[in-house]
C-alpha cells in the first residue's frame, strides 16, 4: 500500500468500465526497464495541467490514469500526447489533496493511449496538513 488513494469517483460507471478495460489491454503491452527507483503499481484518475519551472499554471486541466509511481516519479496514460515540458499534477493523498511540479521526461504512443513518464520536481502545496 502506497498511502495515496483515489479521489472520489465523478464519472459513470460505463465509462469506469470502459476506461478500465482499455488500460488492462494497454498494460500488457509495457514493458519496463530498470530504474533507479523501484515502482508500486498505481491506477487512478489524476488531474494535470501545463505549468513553467516555477509551477505557474499556463493550461486548461486534463484528466489522465496514473499506471505507477516511485520516489522519483509517476507514468500515467492519456488519450492525446503532451507536449509540455511541466506539468502540476493534483493527487489524492489519504484525506488531502497535494499539487506536484513534475518535468516530463517520456511521451510515446502505446496503442490508443499515450505513457507519459514525469519526474518529480517538487511539492507545491498540501491542502489540508
């Protein structure tokens, strides 16, 4: 267990259904290579949007599906590439919610879907602690 938990569902179950049968058919297609940190496998909706280095926010939020997450990192799958160098992305940490400044280090087709890897840059803010 991780300690980080999904956000609170908003969409319909079909679409849950959907979304998941989809990542399992993408997820047998990975294939990970040795890191410097080791990976906990971790599926939930996350929210991203465009930032700078600074973790100004310059885009329009976009839901994406997180696959894992290590100490150093997240790679999460989205249905159209990003090209932005930084992103904040929002995660739902046992009962609060905390924003990351992350670089983008990977974005390459899988399927339908595009994995995107990001590195942890820092910690913006934790609402609630």
């Amino acid at each position: 267990m991780t300690g980080i938990e999904p956000r609170p569902a908003n969409s319909t179950t079909a679409v849950n259904d959907f979304w998941g049968e989809k990542l399992a058919d993408e997820l047998t297609h990975f294939e990970y290579e040795s890191r410097a940190h080791p990976r906990t496998k971790l599926t939930i909706e996350i929210v991203a949007r465009a930032s700078n280095r600074q973790g100004n926010v310059l885009g329009t939020p976009f839901n994406a599906i997180s696959t894992d997450i290590s100490p150093g990192g997240i790679g999460f799958l989205h249905t159209t590439a990003v090209a932005d160098k930084f992103l904040v992305i929002d995660l739902g940490v046992r009962d609060h919610q905390a924003s990351v400044l992350v670089e983008v280090v990977r974005c390459r087709p899988v399927g339908i879907f595009y994995e995107i890897g990001a590195k942890f840059i820092r910690l913006l803010d934790a609402a609630g602690s």
